[in-house]
C-alpha cells in the first residue's frame, strides 16, 4: 500500500495546480457585432414572472470573432429601434419604444433576447404586446472591462454598414430560409422559456401558428417547411426532457446557421 507521505506531494500539486485553474482568469474579448433579422410579421411580447419577453432572430456580421455566450449584453447601434406596441382591448395601440430593454444573447449569434419589466406596462391596464424588427437594425456588444480584442469604432462602422447591407441582401435572396425561421420564431415566442409547457399550452402555440401561417404572405415552401419543422417538434416532444420550444429553437438555428454560412461565404467571394 502507499503511504501518505509518498501520496503527499502527488496531493500538493495537484490542489495547486486545480487553485491555479481556478484562480487564473481567461482573457475576455468581445464577441460578434449581430444583424436583427427584419420581421415580416409582428411577434408576440409574453408577461411572466414580472418581466416582459420575446426572442428575435440575429445573423453573425463579424466571422472571425467569437460567438457570444448566453446573456452577453448588446445594444442597438445607430438611430434605429424597435416598433414596440401594446394594444389595448378596445384596439387603441400604444407606442412603447421608449421602455428600457436589456438584450442579451440567447443562443450562439443565432438569438437574442429582449426583455423589460411588466411594472413598467401597469399604467397602461391590459395590453396585447408585439414587436416589430426593422430593416438594418444591428446590435453591438456592450463594452467589457480589460477587454483583449475590443470593437473599435472601425470594426462598429465596417459590420454596421457595408457588412450589414450585404446581409440584408443575402437573407431578402432566400425566402425560404427567411420565411420559415420568422414562422418557427412565432411558435417559439408563444411558449415558456423554461420548462415544459402544459398540453393546453402546447396545443394553443401550435393553433396559433397555423393561423398565422395560413394569413402569412410567405412562400408555399417557406411555410410548407415551417409547418413540418412544427408538427415533427409537437409530435416528438409529447414526453421526455426535450421540451417544444427546445425542439423549434434547434430547427431555427439550423436554418439560420445555413444562413450564415452562405453569408460568410459570399464575402469571401467579394459579393
């Protein structure tokens, strides 16, 4: 058996070297400049738990930096914003751009998302809440201390700009990708974010999708392949630890990853 004192420095170095993992701090730089993808559609804002939410769509500008990692912060860069409205039940709509928002990345560069408190909607009484993304929107990671490789105002200009109008370009070319992802995103803004939804829940986000996508003005195969990504995601998920909207953000990230791809690639062809 070995004794403990030839077991003792084996002990000591590694507590020193799991305290030297632990103590030594990664660089930090920050993450990808993000393209908004414009809605076609307005998108439901759900209330739960005293704060106000909704998912958006984002497009990677910047290749070659790193993809943000969920709840990294953004703000909008430039002058515009997004057309945030309540309705009331009467139908009388209510401007609500100037309400604080955090955004914060949800999922890779493929979502953000973008909350407020439901505290600041009480003085409004009920209200309907909808979001709409306009065209060229772009979001800029918030500044982190002692960061290695910060956005310089070039990088800001150059992947808000050119770089972003080349994106416009690309995702307005595939309907089919754009189309379904917007139509996939209603789905999942009309579901909880954590957790498994009830089958009332469940069996409403669907309803509601279908009617939406029947009203929609999308392409028969951008709605076609909506549809089956719906259908395969309700049926697959009846039981078990993937949960629906799980199932229906890995579809839309599929479909926006193509995306990005193709955009990336035309850059480096000089389109």
């Amino acid at each position: 058996m070995t004794s403990l004192t030839k077991r003792l420095p084996l002990s000591l170095f590694t507590a020193a070297a799991l305290t030297g993992t632990i103590t030594a701090a990664p660089a930090l730089a920050a993450p990808q400049i993000l393209a908004v993808a414009q809605t076609e559609l307005t998108l439901p804002v759900t209330c739960e738990s005293g704060e106000c939410t909704v998912e958006l769509t984002t497009i990677c500008l910047q290749e070659h930096r790193a993809s943000p990692n969920p709840g990294n912060r953004y703000y909008v860069h430039g002058d515009r914003f997004f057309d945030l409205t309540g309705t009331t039940p009467a139908g009388q709509e209510i401007a609500l751009g100037h309400l604080p928002v955090t955004i914060t990345a949800a999922r890779g560069h493929n979502a953000v998302r973008l909350a407020f408190r439901e505290m600041a909607l009480k003085k409004y009484g009920p209200l309907a809440v909808s979001i709409a993304v306009p065209e060229n929107l772009s979001l800029v990671p918030m500044p982190i201390k002692d960061d290695v490789n910060p956005q310089t105002e070039e990088d800001i200009l150059l992947a808000t700009g050119p770089l972003r109008e080349a994106a416009t370009r690309l995702v307005a070319l595939d309907t089919n990708k754009k189309g379904a992802a917007e139509l996939i995103s209603q789905a999942i803004n009309r579901l909880p974010e954590r957790g498994r939804a009830s089958d009332d829940v469940r069996a409403a986000a669907r309803a509601n999708f279908e009617a939406v996508s029947s009203r929609s003005g999308f392409s028969n195969s951008a709605r076609d392949n909506a549809n089956a990504v719906v259908r395969e995601c309700y049926e697959e998920t009846t039981a078990g630890s993937l949960s629906f909207r799980g199932c229906l953000g890995s579809w839309h990230d599929r479909m926006i990853g193509k995306l990005n791809t193709k955009y990336w690639k035309s850059l480096g062809a000089g389109t």
